[in-house]
C-alpha cells in the first residue's frame, strides 16, 4: 500500500501536478493545436489569401479669409465627423464601387475611415487651434489590388473634391485677377516703349529745342505715371501669384499619398497562425485536464 501524499499548503497551486495530468492526455494537447492551426489555415487559403488592402491618406487643407490675414477656424471639414459621414455615404461608395467594379452593397462594410489632428490624438474629434484633421480611408475586401486602389483613390478625390469648394472658388477668382495684373502690366509697359520711341525720335528731330521740350512734356508724363503704376502693380501681382499658391498648396485638400493596392501580408498570416496554436495549446491543456479528472473519479470510487 502506498503511502499517502503530504497534505499541501491550503492555496498552494500545484503546477507540476497539473502539468503531469496534462502530459498523460498529451495526444489531446497536440490534437487541441493541430486543429487550431487548421482552421485557421483553411479559412486563410480560402479567403485571407484573397484579401486586398488600399489606403489613402488626405489632408483637408487650412483655408484662410477671403483678404487672407487669419485662419478661418470653423468650417464643415474643420468637424472630421462630418469627412467621415461625407466618404462613407450611400453616393460615395457607389461611385467608388462603380470606379472599381465592385458591388457596391458590399464595399461598405470594407471602408474604414479614420481621422487624426496635427496634435496626435485620433477619433472624430474636432480640431481646434492645431490645424486641420487628415483623413485615412482603407478599402481591405476579397479584390485585386487594382480594384481596392481604385476604390480608396476614387473615395479620396471626393472627399478631396467636397472640400475644396472654397479655395477652388478663391483661386478661379485670384488666378483672373493674376491675368487681369499681367495684361495691365503688358500694357504699361508698351505706353513706356512707345513713349521711349517718340522721346527718341522728337530729339534726332530738326525742332527748335524749345518745341522740343513741349513735345516730351507729355511723353516724360506718361513714363512717371506708368513707372509709378508699374511698382504698385508689380507689388500686387506678386502678392496675388504669392496668395494663389498658397490657396492651391496649403489652404486646399489634397492627397498625402495615394492609395495603392497590396495583399494581406504573408507575415499577417504566420501571427495568425501562431496566435491559433497558442490558443490551441491553451485548450488542449484545459481539454486533458478534464478528461484526466473525469477519467480519476472511477478510480476514486473503486478505492
């Protein structure tokens, strides 16, 4: 008869016990993470192998007032609820799901939309005082990586689009004012030749000096008052080409970078499968621990 085991310590957890049961139902642990790791990898050869993802990354622009001496702190785009609301709305994503040819019933629940501010902190948070918030829309589905591209890339030039209705406005209006500028600037410039030319040929003349004093009177006129029009248009023309790229540049949305398509990661899928027999590991322990303490209890009442 064998001798009894010492009492334990009450509390006292008996890990190599427990690992020793676990050992005698060790087919069941093996089984346990095997059959993990297969479905796992079935349902990646299936469809995670097959899945796309594309992101584009969009910067909503910082539009200043219309005479440009302050920022204008409160527009509908400065509200990221309102980009996201924009980009996942039933026309967007059928115009996306169009451009790419994807049924656009199921290229909803593949766009992911996300916001952050220049401050670092994410969700639908408005930003205030640290400028405008950037837009990332991910398209991840069981497409080509052409056609998630073309989906992200088509949801981001609306958004894009949507945003720039101001400052493309502002910079129609500058950019006609800039021409408008440069056919003056041609036109003072040709009074200046003319005048120059007249100035020239009134003195190469045979006129008595005095007639020719009276005759460049005028001409001398017109070259100060173009000269003077000239500087304050040359100073306004540069600040106007200044204002017009900074509109087109700065205050306007436009893409941080564009979408391109790639497929789920090989590395995605070994963490997968790593993850899976972990948590097969665990089960099967749970599994012969069980089977040992169901299979000790006719034992128990033998003895």
């Amino acid at each position: 008869m064998s001798a009894p085991l010492p009492p334990q310590p009450a509390g006292e957890v008996r890990v190599t016990e427990y690992l020793r049961r676990a050992a005698r139902r060790w087919y069941v642990v093996v089984l346990a993470i095997v059959a993990a790791v297969a479905i796992v990898f079935l349902h990646g050869v299936s469809g995670a192998t097959k899945q796309s993802s594309a992101m584009a990354s969009v910067y909503l622009g910082q539009p200043f007032t219309p005479g440009g001496a302050s920022v204008l702190t409160s527009t509908p785009l400065s509200n990221p609820n309102i980009s996201i609301q924009y980009v996942t709305a039933p026309q967007q994503i059928a115009k996306a799901a169009d451009a790419a040819g994807i049924d656009n019933r199921s290229l909803r629940k593949h766009v992911s939309v996300l916001s952050s501010t220049p401050s670092g902190s994410g969700g639908a948070k408005a930003a205030t005082g640290g400028g405008p918030p950037t837009i990332a829309i991910t398209v991840e589905g069981p497409w080509t990586r052409t056609k998630v591209q073309t989906a992200a890339n088509s949801l981001a030039e609306s958004l894009i689009n949507y945003a720039n209705r101001y400052t493309d406005l502002k910079a129609h209006l500058i950019a006609d004012r800039v021409k408008s500028e440069q056919a003056e600037m041609a036109t003072l410039k040709e009074v200046q030749t003319r005048a120059h030319a007249n100035l020239q040929a009134i003195d190469q003349s045979n006129a008595a000096p005095l007639d020719k004093v009276a005759a460049s009177s005028p001409l001398v006129s017109d070259l100060s008052a173009a000269a003077t029009q000239i500087g304050q248009l040359t100073l306004n023309l540069t600040n106007d080409q200044v204002t017009l790229v900074a509109t087109r540049d700065i205050e306007s949305a436009q893409f941080i970078s564009r979408a391109t398509g790639r497929k789920v990661s090989a590395a995605t899928r070994r963490s997968s499968l790593v993850i899976a027999a972990m948590v097969g590991l665990i089960v099967g322990v749970g599994l012969a621990l069980a089977w040992e303490a169901l299979s000790a209890r006719p034992r128990r009442a033998q003895a």
